[in-house]
C-alpha cells in the first residue's frame, strides 16, 4: 500500500486493498480463533472491490446508492475484524495491520460521502422533476 501516493483511481485502489487483506490473512496465526477471524475479514475486505464494480452497473440511481452502501458495510465489518485481529493480537505485529486500518478509515470515508452525494443529487433530480 502506498499512502504516499494520491492518484484517485478508486477500483485500483480497491483492488490493492483486497490484495492486502489476502496478504494479511495469509499471515495471520493458525488457530481456531485466527483461522475463524481471517476467513471473515477474508471474506468482508474483499467484498468493496465487486460491489463497487456493482454499483458501476447500477440499474437505477437507488440501485447505485444500495451497492453503495453494501460497500460501506462491508468496509465498517472489516475494520471491526481488524481490530479484533490486532487486539487478540491474531497478527505477528501491530505494523501489519495499521497501514491497513487506516486505509479502512479512509475508505469508510470517501463511500460515506459518495452516497450523501448521490442521495443529494437524487433528491435534486425529484424535486426538480428531471428523470
């Protein structure tokens, strides 16, 4: 992950996130708590990068919003499983785990605005009585 570089491409972005939680995973300790807390954290820090790739097909403005926010979801889920994997500690050292719950608080960040955006632009259109 390089934090140090800015270009907003939001799926490469995505996509090197998915790719770190697997690499974090991969890493973490093989007991049954950690086997248990990798596969969830396996399973919600991946899912932002289809489902944004849903939204992108989004039938319907509500469509757009709803993946959306199933992106959002899923993001809160993985910071919680992250967390948790640090306090146990389930990782080998907290240094793996924060560059990636930071980018969990930035991402948290860029869907919460991107749905208040879309549902204001939404609410814009109705009133207006654009289609």
């Amino acid at each position: 992950m390089d934090s140090g570089k800015r270009d907003f491409d939001l799926e490469e972005r995505l996509l090197e996130y998915a790719a770190d939680i697997i690499r974090l995973t991969e890493t973490m300790r093989r007991t049954q708590a950690g086997i248990h807390v990798a596969a969830q954290l396996l399973r919600s820090g991946t899912s932002a990068l289809p489902n944004h790739g849903e939204a992108q097909a989004a039938e319907s403005a509500a469509d757009f919003v709803h993946k959306l926010s199933i992106c959002l979801k899923e993001l809160r889920e993985t910071r919680r499983w992250l967390r948790l994997a640090q306090r146990v500690p389930l990782v080998k050292t907290d240094s793996s785990v924060d560059p990636l719950l930071r980018e969990t608080e930035e991402l948290i960040r860029i869907f919460y605005r991107s749905i208040s955006t879309a549902k204001k632009r939404t609410l814009r259109k109705e009133s207006s009585g654009e289609r």
